[in-house]
C-alpha cells in the first residue's frame, strides 16, 4: 500500500525570501488554532510556529486551542474564522482527506471552506510494546510479534486516542496486509491509551512519537516499527514496513502530515504572504532541529497550489483505508 505524495519542498531562494508589505489586517493579531488540547505534540508545533512566524510577519501571532471530536471542531472554527488572513489553522492529513469519508455530517468541507497555505511537517506514527509484555511472550522485533498475533487472535490489544485517527486507520492495514489479528481499542485520548500500555493492560500502540519516545528512553517500552516505507534518520534502528515486505507489508507506507490552512476566501495575496513566512521559519535550521526529536520532518510546499493538489492526491489513499477500517464517526 504505497501512496505517491507529491509534496513539493519550497528552493533555497523561496526559504530565504523575507515577509514583504504592511501588516496583515492592520496589524492585528493572527490567530493559530490548535485543535487538539495543550500539552499534545500538535499543540508544541503550533507554539514553536507561532513563537517563530510573529518575526517573519511582524506582527503577533497567538495560539488557540480549540479541541474537540478529533480535531473537528478546531477545523470549523478556522472554517468560519475572518477572512483577513488573522486566523489560520494547523490541520492534520485526517481532517483534510480522511475525515471526509468517515461521516456525512462534517460541519464544514475542507475543499470548499478551507484556503491551504502550506504542508509545515510530515512524519511516521512509531509502533511501541510494553517491554515486560514483549519479554513474556518471546517478541524480539515487530515480525515476531505480527506472527503471534495470527497464532493468537486479539490478543494483542494496541491502544489509540480513537476511532477514525490514523493510528486506527494504519493498523487495520496492516492486518489486512499481513493477515495480523491486532485488536484495536479506541482511548479518548492518546494519554490514557500510553497509562494503560504502561500498566500492560494493552500491548502495544501505534502512535506520534512526542508522547512515545520518553518511555522507550526509559526501557518501558520498546520500538519496534515505524509507519513509513522506510526507516527514520533519527531512528535508524526501528525498521520501516519495508523490512517486513515477506509478510505483506512492503508497499505500506502511511505518513502523517500538518498544514497551515485559513478560512476560503482570504485575498490571493495574503495567502501569498503567509506562505513565505511560513518558508521563512522552515528554513531555520534551529525550527528543523527543534522538531526532529518530535518526530517531524519540516516539509513546505512550494505554492498554496501544490498543497491543494497533495489534498487532492491522497484523499483516495485515505479513503482506501477508511474502508479498510470501516471506521465512522457518525
């Protein structure tokens, strides 16, 4: 299962092109919805942006978190915000491309209500496994474990912040490809799902690395995979699904990635503006640096345009493994 992403990286000389032009509306403040709660690594992204694109426009920017049903209700507020380029979003790829198709009750349509201004980060979900669990049953790696898991039907449990996130939506993948049986059991937050890894009431999680990596520092859990077709630069021991192409998997490449959209109908121009900002703070190599131990690549795109297009292309992707999933948010 290969996607073709067609993000496009922003040249050198886009990067370095500085905010020209008065303030945006004003001068008043731009407003970066967050929308899941503080404390998250989305909510550590959106404050290292706003903390660095302030400068680049010259003018303040001001984080709101506006969590709620999985990011939804965040999305609609920046789809309902002012149209002066004051409020932006930082939306995941789930909102934008799978969301869709998990519920025909989405208050608003990320085509028509939301302007892309660019893709910020991309990066793979880590699949971890409580280490005393791993030990008691002989998993040495993430194929010894795939393997038990078909001998022994549900009874690895991996835990997820819910329903329809990509954690889901990757792991059912996986089962379909490699004829696994893992069980997935939906959290209402990542939070309680790594509390209940911790105390081996489930097995495993598949998840964003940020909350992750402390307790594989620690010895609690261990790193068996990542999402992604390949490995990682940073984590050049955790295998990608490429290493496990015998068991079905060598295509499966599922990445995660952010955007910076704003309300449709902001002024070609002001997005224009954004969007170099934006490039601005990604050429910073201390911003590249600062997110690497996230488990963020720093990924802009070249124009607004080649953002709707990533939009565009990955929304069968994604559709694909919600059916896979069968998961809905009706």
């Amino acid at each position: 299962m290969m996607i073709n992403r067609r993000t496009l990286l922003a040249t050198p000389a886009l990067l370095a092109l500085p905010a020209h032009g008065q303030p945006i509306a004003g001068g008043r403040p731009v407003r970066l919805v967050v929308p899941f709660p503080p404390g998250g690594a989305v909510d550590l992204l959106g404050r290292l942006l706003a903390e660095r694109l302030a400068p680049a426009l010259g003018q303040n920017v001001v984080v709101e978190n506006r969590g709620g049903a999985g990011g939804i209700l965040g999305a609609d507020a920046v789809a309902k915000g002012d149209k002066d380029g004051t409020m932006l979003g930082l939306i995941g790829v789930t909102t934008l491309a799978a969301f869709p198709f998990m519920t025909n009750r989405l208050p608003f349509d990320p085509v028509r209500d939301l302007a892309p201004v660019s893709q910020i980060t991309d990066g793979a979900l880590l699949c971890v496994v409580n280490a005393e669990i791993a030990r008691r049953h002989g998993w040495t790696d993430f194929r010894s474990m795939l393997l038990w898991s078909r001998a022994n039907p549900e009874k690895v449990r991996m835990g997820s912040s819910g329903s329809g996130t990509s954690s889901h939506l990757n792991i059912e993948a996986i089962n379909r490809a490699a004829q696994a049986q893992i069980l997935h059991v939906p959290y209402r937050g990542g939070g309680p799902a790594i509390n209940d890894l911790l105390a081996g009431n489930i097995e495993m999680m598949f998840d964003v690395m940020p909350a992750l990596m402390p307790h594989v520092e620690s010895g609690r859990f261990l790193a068996f995979a990542v999402s992604s077709n390949a490995t990682l630069p940073f984590l050049p021991n955790v295998p990608g699904m490429a290493a496990f192409a015998d068991l079905g998997l060598g295509r499966h490449n599922v990445v995660t990635w952010n955007a910076i959209m704003a309300p449709a109908g902001v002024p070609e121009a002001t997005i224009t503006r954004l969007h170099q900002a934006i490039g601005q703070v990604a050429a910073a190599p201390a911003f590249v640096q600062r997110l690497q131990p996230l488990g963020y690549g720093t990924v802009v795109s070249r124009a607004p345009a080649d953002l709707a297009a990533l939009i565009q292309a990955e929304r069968p992707f994604w559709q694909n493994l919600v059916e896979i999933s069968g998961a809905r948010l009706d």
